[in-house]
C-alpha cells in the first residue's frame, strides 16, 4: 500500500517527463538539418531522462523510507 502510494506519482511525473522530452525532441529536430547519429544522441538523453525519473526517483523514495524504518525502529 504504501509502495503504490509512491509508485503511482512517480509513474504519472515519468509519462510526462517523457511526453516533454518527444515533445521537446520533435519541435527541435529535423531530418533535413540534423543528422541521423544527432538525432539518436537526442533520443538517448531523453530515455535516460525518462529512466532516471520513472526508477532512480522510487529507488531513492523507498530507500529513504527503509533507511528511515532502520533508524528509528531499531535504535
């Protein structure tokens, strides 16, 4: 339960997250002035964005809450 609870917005921050970066990427890339190998480097960055935010970011929450539980449970 209280992993759903942490889950769930950091699914909805990670879809937009990574609207914004096709977003971002479509409005500044076009075939005709950038080249192929640009473009890839553009959608690299953007699904490491993505990844960073849809599982570092739940990784360091549920971390945190564990390191947290540790602390004060235990001592």
């Amino acid at each position: 339960m209280l992993f759903d609870a942490i889950i769930d917005p950091v699914s909805d921050l990670s879809t937009i997250a990574a609207q914004a970066a096709v977003e971002w990427i479509a409005d500044h890339t076009s075939l005709r002035r950038d080249a192929w190998l640009l473009i890839a480097i553009k959608f690299f960055v953007a699904c490491l964005v993505f990844l960073t935010i849809a599982v570092g970011l739940p990784i360091l929450i549920i971390a945190l809450v564990v390191w947290a539980a540790f602390k004060f449970l235990i001592s």
